[in-house]
C-alpha cells in the first residue's frame, strides 16, 4: 500500500464512520490505489463501488487538503465519476 493511500485511509475512516453511508464510494487514485469508504470506516481495497470516482494523484491531494474544490475538478474535467451521481452530489457535505 502506497504512503498516499494509507494517508487517505486514516483520514477518511472517522468521516466514512459518522457518514451513516449505506452506499459504497471508492476512490481511485491513479499510480497508487484505491480506497473505499461506507458507513463502517475507509479502507485500501479495490472492490466494486456503488460510485467510483478517479483521479491522479496531484488532483486527489488537493481535494482532500482543500486546496481544490471537487465540484469544480468535475467540471474541469481532473476527476472522473462512475455510478450513483445522486450520491456523488452528497459527497461534499460527506468529506467536507
């Protein structure tokens, strides 16, 4: 498991964990990984997802420390999304 996605795991488990997510959501992080998230916590797997969003490396750190919003990285075209769009839209008060 690469640095980046263990880093992505401890700080996605306690907001996957308050998330009451019934959903699956994995992030796939180009040259690195995956990480799932649901109610239960984050962790390094690359299962199936109920929405798999895709990103490289530099645009998924800029998310998760908030120097890139993932509304605008959609729709510049940094991130791509596969699956539940409904519950893409809730992602952002999800990790916020």
């Amino acid at each position: 498991m690469s640095d980046m996605i263990a880093a992505a795991v401890e700080a996605l488990d306690a907001k996957a964990k308050a998330s009451g997510l019934s959903e699956t959501v994995k992030f796939s992080i180009e040259g690195e990984g995956a990480v799932v998230i649901d109610g239960t916590g984050a962790r390094a797997s690359d299962e199936e997802a109920d929405l798999t969003v895709t990103a490289d490396a530099e645009t998924f750190q800029g998310i998760m420390d908030g120097s890139l919003d993932s509304t605008s990285a959609f729709m510049t075209g940094k991130i791509t999304i596969d699956g539940d769009m409904g519950l893409a839209m809730k992602l952002g008060s999800i990790l916020g």
